[in-house]
C-alpha cells in the first residue's frame, strides 16, 4: 500500500468525521430546535466548549489539509513528514472533544428542575450514575427531553473524537513511515479502496 495514498484514504475519513463533529457540536446549542435556551445562556458549560468545533472539528482538518497535499515527486518525505505535525493537531484536537464529552455526560445538563425550582446541575453528584437512571432524567423539565438530546449527541462527539483520535494516530505512523522511507507503491498493484 502506497503512503500516500494511505495518508489520503485516511484524510477522506476524517474529513467526514470532522464535519459531523461540527453538526453535533452546532446541534448541542439548540435542545429541541430551540434557540431561546443559547441566547439566554441556559447551557451547560461544557457545550460552550467547542470541542466539537473546534476539536473535533477545525483541528482535525489540519491533517485532513495536510493529505490532501501530498504527490508524489521529490517532496513526497518532507510533505509525509509534515503530515506527521498535521495529524498531532488532529490528535490534540480529537483529545480535547473526548475529554469535553467526557465531562459533559457525566455532569449531565443544565436545566429547570421542579424540586428546586431554579436552573441547575441536577446530577452533578452523580458523577454519571443518572446515566443508567431514567426514572430521575424527568427532573429536568426545561429544555424538554434535555437529557436524552445531551446523551445523545455528547455520546456522538466522544465516539467521533475516539475514531478521530484512532486515525490521527495511524497518520502518524504512515507519515513517518513513508517520511523515513520514502517508498511508493505506485508500481504495485492497489486495492481499488486506496485509489
């Protein structure tokens, strides 16, 4: 398999991994559709990140930029190996969006409860444990079915910057490979995957 090509195939993925980061990061400002609950700042804070954006997101377009330059001609070891640089971006990037992610499900969400009558973080304590309990997500009352919209989509965020975060590592890898090396299967016969 060609280093190159490799480097593409992989920046064509991330490519679509670092868009519907974006997506997922945009739609956590919205619960429901709604944009009263962003312009009232009645978030949770770890959607105000912008791990997905700028994560997930504008970070791991730098390897995908990277990639997309690569030839083969006598520049091909140094463009490999400043794929290498990219796809760091990419990792510290795809890091950032699991960690947020991380710690925005197990927060939980901002919302109005009945109990307490005030916009709050209801399971806080829980340290994630309101993740298996249904029965307490009802405390939640505004935004409607926040919870389930922030499990859903932070659980997106942390599975898209793990599969990021595994790719940017392989780029990694090839780039230095094909950097030290410098070899090319442009004679050989390739998997129709890779053209």
């Amino acid at each position: 398999m060609c280093f190159g090509r490799c480097a593409r195939c992989v920046g064509y993925k991330l490519l679509i991994l670092a868009l519907l980061s974006i997506v997922a990061n945009i739609l956590l400002y919205f619960p429901n559709g709604e944009t009263r609950f962003a312009s009232e700042h009645h978030l949770s804070k770890y959607v105000e990140c912008l791990h997905g954006i700028l994560g997930g997101g504008l970070c791991v377009l730098c390897p995908v930029c990277a990639a997309r330059q690569i030839q083969d001609s006598c520049l091909f070891a140094v463009q490999m190996l400043s794929s290498v640089l990219a796809a760091f971006v990419g990792i510290l990037g795809s890091g950032y969006c699991i960690i947020i992610s991380a710690l925005g499900l197990s927060q939980g969400p901002y919302c109005f409860t009945a109990v307490e009558r005030n916009w709050i973080y209801p399971f806080t304590e829980s340290s994630g444990g309101y993740l298996l309990e249904y029965n307490k997500w009802s405390h939640c009352q505004e935004p409607r079915n926040i919870v389930q919209w922030n499990v859903t989509l932070f659980s997106i965020l942390l599975v898209l910057g793990g599969i990021e975060f595994i790719l940017c590592s392989i780029q990694i890898i090839n780039g230095i490979l094909g950097g030290i090396c410098g070899l090319c299967c442009g004679h050989e016969e390739v998997s129709p995957f890779f053209r």
